[in-house]
C-alpha cells in the first residue's frame, strides 16, 4: 500500500475511532437517564467503528489492486471489492439484529455511517487550510 494512502487511511480511522468515543459518550450520559444497558452501547459502538474501519481498509486494499490492473480491469476489480464491503456490513447488520443481548442495536448501526462523516470532515478540514474554498 502507497505512503499516501497509509496517511490518509490513518486519518479515516482516527476520525471513526474519535465519533465512535463520542458516541460512547452519548451512550453513558443517556444511559443514566433511559433504561438501556451501557455495555450493550458500548459493545455495539466498538464494533461498529471496527466494520467501519474494516470497510475503509478493504477500500484502500480495492483501489490499491484496481490500480495496477488498468482501465478495464479496474471497474471490475472496484465491483467486486464493492460487493465485498457490502457482503461483510450485512453479515455484521444480521448479527446486530440476532445478537441483541450483546449489541445495543442503535449504537452498532449508527457507527456504519462514520467512515462517511469522516470522510466528510477530513474534506472540511483541508477545505479550511487552503483558504475557505470558493470566492
């Protein structure tokens, strides 16, 4: 895997880990107040961010070998590295919904969608550094 690619991979995966403490956080200030189990959330928040964190590096691993094999290759290559990650998220999604002495489902679905909120906020980010962007 390229130098860059480790770079930016690292920084999806801080921001999932940082969303994922956040949630954490929510979790144990609600669960004083509502009637649901902390370690559930938090069992659900961990494995979330981990498939989110997977998903992103199976990405990097698809776009990496979808490179090298060329234009024709590459959206073959993509599409199967696709179906994947999505292969994996519903085998995870199914053990949520069958596993909810262990997983509080709200905080292990939620987490699915920080790799694309990091992605988000990282753009922001550099955004910001380059000057604001549009004029």
């Amino acid at each position: 895997m390229s130098p860059e690619m480790k770079k930016q991979l690292k920084e999806i995966i801080g921001f999932i880990l940082a969303f994922g403490v956040l949630e954490v956080g929510v979790c144990a200030v609600l669960s004083g107040t509502l009637s649901f189990s902390f370690l559930r959330c938090l069992a659900g928040a961990a494995a979330g961010c981990a498939v989110g964190a997977l998903s992103m590096v199976m990405l990097a691993f698809s776009i990496e070998k979808s490179v090298a094999k060329g234009e024709k290759g590459a959206q073959a290559s993509m599409g199967g590295g696709y179906m994947l990650r999505l292969a994996v998220i519903a085998v995870y999604v199914f053990a949520v919904i069958k596993l909810p002495g262990i997983f509080n489902i709200w905080a292990a679905l939620i987490p699915l969608l920080f790799p694309r909120l990091a992605v988000m906020a990282i753009n922001l980010k550099n955004n910001k550094k380059q000057g604001g962007g549009d004029k």
